[in-house]
C-alpha cells in the first residue's frame, strides 16, 4: 500500500461504524489489515525522558507539569548534556531503538532550543532514533532540529476539535495543527496521537481519529494514550473508560492509518495484561519502555520482556514508515 492509495478523507460516520461494530469482527479487520503491512509478532520500544520537569504555564487539565494544578510536582531545570547521554546508553542498552526527550514548555526558546539540539546529536551519535516533544514551534526552529538530525517530534492532537477548550484553553486546536506542518514541511517524521478517557463520548473519539487521518500524511507514530488520572489536575476524578473501549479505539486507528506504527502509550500500568495483548492483537506495534512515562507510572522493563516473551512477541529495530521528505521527492 502506498501513500498515494491511503485516504485522507474519512468521514465521522465511517470511523463511527467502525467503532460500534462487532468486536470479532472488528479485531479481525484490523489484525488483517496489520498483517498486511507489520510483522505482527514485533514490537518496537522507544524510551520517555522528561528533560525539563514541571512549571508549565499552559492549562492541559490531564497534566501534573502544569504550574496551575496543585500536583505537588517539584519544578527541575533542564537536565545536563551528559545525564541524557547517560539515560538514553542505558536505554539502547536495554532493547529502545528510538529516545525521546520532553520539555514541559509552551513553546522552547531559541536559547533552550541550542541545549536541545546538542541532546539530539548527542543520542544519534549512539546510534538511535531521536524524537522530542517540546510544545509549540516555529518554521525555523523546525529546521534547526532537522538539520541536527531530529527524526521524530511528538505533538499529539489531544482529543477532538469539539471536545478539546474541555481539557485545554491556553493553547488552540490549530495552534497544534500549525505545529504539525511544519514539522511535515521540514521533512521531520510527525508523532502524534491522543488521549482518550478524559470524559469525551465516542463521537469525539471518532472525530480525534478522523482528524489524524486526515492530516496530508498520516502520522508515521501515532500514540494512543489512556487518560492517567493525577491528583489535584481537572482530570482526577473523570470517567474511566471501559478498556474494551480502548482496545476500539486501538483498532480502529489501526484500520484508517494502515502504516503507521500505533503506539500503546500512557496508562499501561493500569492495564492487565489480557488487555495489552487484545491491544496488540488489534494492531498496536510499539510501546514505551521503562518505569516512567515523564512522572506518570510505567510497566517496568522485566514485565514488558515478560509479557512479550508469553505472547512470542519480539522487540523489533524501528524502520521509519516513510518520512514526508521521501513522500515529497
């Protein structure tokens, strides 16, 4: 299947259908159509370091690094050069074939942007994939991270267009879709998913989807959170979501973006592992790996080894699907 042939153009009603329908039948759609373009016996495992640490001034009511919510996370500076040197050694040393790095800002400064980039070339020259997650961007501070050989930027849509001033309002839904071009346009692999569980109805579930797959390249990651739920943010107390639900939602993305890798991102810990299989079963192919997803809790390393060992699953050396300078040229 080529990028030509994948469609940019689903409709609410369709990815809905999809949703509702049997979940044999379901599963079974979405598993085929992964066989068709994974192996479905391998996962790819990236590793999450929070580089800065709380004091965010946007509002994201999932979030304990917002410097509104009375999370009593501590505040950190940016960490050292060599501390991320030291992280990401231990990391490809432990199975991660990509590292990523986040920064709890609204947007990086150009000075902070420097430190950044040092970190980037400092994990290629380890031989692994690199990906940040660094707030809002501008044209050029995306060409500056492609030039210093950034292969992914994490900047998920969150939750649908009608459901997001719910959750966010110091930032707008398009503020994010401007992120994501010119991350595209610099020829940079685009991460970027979302967050279910936040109270939003399974129309804003659909609409999340269509949103994604809609965008003029389907995200080459696209990570699929579940809400974990921190004392003292907005979120604490919102409705859990039934994870046959999740698993869904899994599938589904798995059917509309054929080709892209689907990540089963935040909320493992709270996840049996009957329900991870189910997940990779409906097509979710890569995974974070260690015990901490940026302070929110993570499987550790020796029950996802574990579990993969039981479901004869094995991790796999990440192949970029397409980047958007290939597809351009």
């Amino acid at each position: 299947m080529t990028e030509l042939s994948l469609r940019h153009n689903w409709q609410i009603k369709e990815i809905s259908d999809l949703l509702e329908m049997p979940f044999n039948d379901l599963l079974f759609k979405a598993q085929t159509i992964h066989r068709q373009n994974f192996n479905p016996n391998e996962v790819q495992i990236s590793t999450l370091l929070s580089i800065k640490t709380g004091a965010c001034p946007e509002d994201c009511g999932y979030c304990s690094q917002s410097a509104k919510h009375d999370t009593s996370l501590e505040r950190e500076r940016l960490l050292p050069l060599q501390e991320v040197i030291e992280q990401a050694t231990a990391a490809r040393e432990n199975g991660s074939s990509r590292f990523c790095m986040g920064a709890a800002w609204r947007n990086p400064t150009d000075k902070n942007l420097d430190k950044v980039i040092e970190m980037i070339s400092a994990v290629k020259a380890l031989g692994m994939e690199t990906c940040v997650t660094l707030g809002m961007l501008t044209a050029d501070q995306t060409r500056r991270m492609k030039e210093a050989g950034l292969d992914y930027y994490n900047h998920n849509l969150d939750t649908s267009p009608e459901y997001y001033d719910k959750v966010i309002t110091t930032r707008s839904f398009d503020d994010r879709l401007n992120t994501l071009e010119y991350v595209r346009d610099a020829g940079i692999n685009v991460c970027s998913g979302g967050i279910v569980g936040m109270g939003e109805s399974e129309k804003d579930r659909a609409s999340l989807l269509q949103q994604l797959a809609n965008l003029p390249t389907h995200p080459q990651s696209v990570p699929i959170n579940m809400l974990v739920q921190v004392e003292g943010t907005p979120l604490f107390n919102a409705d859990k979501l039934d994870h046959l639900e999740f698993i869904r939602t899994i599938a589904v993305a798995r059917i509309i973006m054929p080709e892209s890798y689907v990540r089963l991102s935040a909320g493992r810990s709270e996840m049996s592992d009957e329900t991870q299989a189910l997940c990779f079963f409906a097509g979710a192919n890569s995974i974070f790996y260690g015990d901490k997803l940026l302070t929110t809790e993570n499987p550790d390393e020796n029950h996802d080894l574990n579990l993969m060992k039981k479901l004869g699953i094995s991790p796999s050396q990440y192949q970029a699907v397409k980047s958007t300078e290939q597809l351009a040229s």
